[in-house]
C-alpha cells in the first residue's frame, strides 16, 4: 500500500468529552479506498500535538491532508482551531444532519467511535467538502456571555420553582423562603450583569452594532438574543441558506416510520441547543407583538393538536428572519411582501 499512488487523504475524527478517536484514510488512483491506522488521542492539548504528529508521519508528502469531523457541542473546536493553524491541512467540520445521512446511506449496523471515524475517514475522501471557516474572535465573548446568562436564567427558574412549591406547603418555612427570595434578587442582579456586558462587547465592534440594530427592529427580539444566535454561529460564516442553518440549531423535521406504521413527525433536536433555548422567549413576544407572526401561530395552531408545534415553527422562521436580515443587512418591515407590492 506504501507504494500506490495516492489520489486524496483523509483523517476522520470522532470527537467527545475527554477523548477523539481517529482514522487515517487514503483514496488510491483506482479509487480504492483503505483505512492505513486508527488511534484513539486525549481531547486535550497534549492530545491535539500528539495527533498532528501522528498524521504528519502517515501522510503523502505530495498532499494536503483533510480531517473531517462532525460539529459535537463544542468538544471539536480546540482541534479544529489547532489543525487551522497548521499549513496543508484542510478542514471540514460537519453538520450533525449531514454526516448522519451518509451513515444512513452505507447502513451500517454497529456504531462506535472507532466505526464512526472510519466512516468520517471516507466520507472525506468520496464527497466534495467545504473547507471550515474559523469564525472572527469577536463572537467568542458574546457566545461565552450568552452561554453564561442562559445557565443564571434556568438556575433562576429553578429556584422560583422552589419557592413557590415551598410557600404552598402545608407548612411554609419562613428562613427558607427569605433565602429563595435573596437567591432570586441575586440572581437578576447577576443577569442584568451578563446583559450589560453583552451589549458592551457588541457596541466595542461597529460592524457587529450596526448589524444588530438593524435585526432588532424584528418585534419581540433583544440584543441579548441576536447577539447569542450571532455569536453561536460566528456570524452565519460556515452557514449558507436557512436550511441549514435549521439542521444546525436542531429544528429541522425527523419523522419516524416503519412499513406501514407512521409516526409523528417532530424536530431532531441534534443540533445547537443553545440556539433552541434562546428562540423559546422571544417567540413568545413577537406572538404578542407582531401581527405576521400571530397570525402564523394562530394559523398553524388550528391544524395542531398540540400548541407548542405552533411555537416551534415560528421560532423557525423567526431564526430565518434573523439570519435574512443579517446577510442582507437590512431592518424588519411588518407584511414586506405587501409593503413591496404596494
């Protein structure tokens, strides 16, 4: 095998908490494809050096090298920033929806990390991938403040719960509802805290700020949640239609069937939780506020069973929108199409 002319290598990665299984694979000129070695790295920085060792020693001279790896939370993205540093070595990062329709394609049975890289390893090698873009360094702070305020908003929630399961107690303990009450001010105070540094960073960045100004003519919408979708998806930078945008944020549609049985159809949730969370509040208000969109949910609600389909699918086009008028740089106008018309 050392002797054949090579026609592409591929490292496929599976990525997890602690640790990243990887396979090398290489596509020769008769388009046989073979795996050459897998090996299993810590998710660390000694791991990281450590793997780009490993492929610098098993890779053809003459050609780049690609490793292919599916967007995981955010477990990839120490290795996907190390390898972009490096020179002849491309990167492709996966949407979870994409990778799992190939997989779907080969009908593999078992599933491991291992079979997992090596199915990564020659996907690589047969499809036409994009090379990963390195979102700017600007979304990093607001992702990280937004990431912060959504764990202080649900631990707020929680103890609101708390407290008001213990002032309908039999017994109500007065020590232990004032400390609710104190955890609960103080837990404001600290979100109030976050919101202000988001909108600090964003101001410090005049192409960000004027973007965001603009999107936040969409009724309902705050800086802090435009500012959390931005920042989740680096400005839309590897993101290049709504549809995929959907599969990223996990709100495309699975449906699960089997011979004659069909079931309900349901969002995958695969994708970027943190998105889901931070569209579930504003749809609510541009429900509200917004005469599109109450018409939209009202619409879809009479055919519904269930309410919260209705909400799941304008927070859908309530994402769209946002990310509409960031490629096009313009504001929200209530019933364009007819403003356009007239």
């Amino acid at each position: 095998m050392e002797n054949m002319e090579l026609l592409k290598q591929n490292v496929g990665v599976d990525i997890s908490k602690d640790t990243f299984v990887a396979t090398f694979a290489v596509m020769t000129r008769e388009q046989i494809i073979k795996n050459k070695r897998t090996c299993s790295f810590n998710n660390t920085e000694n791991g990281i050096r450590g793997f780009i060792g490993w492929a610098e020693k098993l890779k053809g001279q003459d050609l780049d090298l690609h490793v292919t790896m599916e967007a995981t939370g955010v477990y990839y993205e120490n290795l996907a920033y190390a390898l972009h540093e490096q020179d002849n070595i491309i990167v492709h990062v996966l949407l979870p929806n994409i990778a799992k329709k190939y997989f779907e394609s080969l009908n593999v049975k078992i599933k491991t990390d291992k079979v997992d890289s090596k199915i990564l390893g020659q996907m690589g090698l047969e499809r036409m991938l994009k090379p990963w873009v390195l979102s700017s360094k600007v979304y990093r702070k607001p992702r990280t403040l937004s990431r912060e305020k959504e764990q202080l908003v649900k631990e707020n929630t929680m103890v609101k719960n708390q407290l008001h399961a213990e002032v309908h107690t039999a017994e109500p303990m007065k020590r232990t509802i004032t400390r609710y009450k104190n955890r609960i001010k103080y837990l404001d105070k600290q979100i109030k805290s976050v919101e202000k540094d988001i909108e600090k960073t964003v101001d410090s960045d005049g192409f960000v700020s004027a973007k965001v100004k603009k999107i936040k003519t969409i009724p309902g919408v705050s800086t802090a949640t435009i500012v959390g979708v931005i920042a989740e998806t680096g400005g839309f930078v590897n993101i290049n239609s709504i549809k995929q945008l959907t599969s990223y944020s996990g709100y495309d549609v699975s449906i699960k069937e089997s011979g004659k049985w069909k079931g309900k159809s349901s969002i995958s949730k695969k994708g970027n939780s943190h998105i889901r969370g931070l569209m579930y509040m504003p749809t609510l208000s541009s429900i509200q506020h917004s005469k599109t969109y109450k018409t939209t949910y009202n619409r879809i609600k009479e055919n519904k069973e269930f309410k919260m389909v209705a909400v799941v699918a304008v927070q859908r086009k309530l994402l769209g929108l946002i990310y509409t008028l960031w490629k096009n740089d313009t504001i929200y106008i209530e019933n364009f199409q007819k403003a356009k018309e007239a």
